[in-house]
C-alpha cells in the first residue's frame, strides 16, 4: 500500500510525498509560497511539467527516426573506388 502525503509549511510551500519522496504524477510535487513549482517522481527531479515531458518524448521519437532513415540511407550508398597508384581504379 502505498503513503500519500501533502504537507504543508508555515511559509506556505507545499510538498507532495509518496512513500516518503517528493512524488506527483499529475502536476508539480513542490509549490512554493513565491508560486515556482518543481516536478518529480519517486524523489527525482522530473522535467518541468507535462509540456516539457511532452517534448522531450517526441523528441526521442524524431532522433530515432532520423537515426533510421540514416542508416537505411548509408546501406544504399556505395563507396567511391579507391584509385590505385599505377593501376586503372576498378569499374562498379
């Protein structure tokens, strides 16, 4: 069974625990009484909200596609004939 906890300090920051670590999946885990918020999951700093989170996972997805289409492209590359000193380079 899991702990959830929301505590708040008398200087009006308020903390979101999950078994006794800064947790929160559906907004910021930390609020602080001048309005910055923080994000995290299971005690790690998590990237600033769901727009960020977002873009950084479609971000993944393009670099693995590009890296695909990259490598695709080199397999029908073929590589220049080397020239030979005092030969004729070979004919593809």
């Amino acid at each position: 069974m899991t702990q959830k906890d929301i505590i708040p300090s008398p200087d009006g920051t308020v903390e979101k625990y999950q078994d006794g670590k800064l947790h929160c999946e559906d907004g910021p885990a930390i609020v602080f009484a001048d309005g910055c918020k923080g994000w995290f999951q299971n005690g790690e700093p998590w990237p600033e909200g769901p727009a960020e989170a977002a873009a950084i996972a479609a971000r993944a997805v393009f670099e693995k596609e590009v890296s695909a289409e990259a490598t695709a492209l080199q397999r029908t590359i073929k590589p220049a004939p080397r020239a030979v000193f005092g030969k004729k380079a070979p004919s593809v």
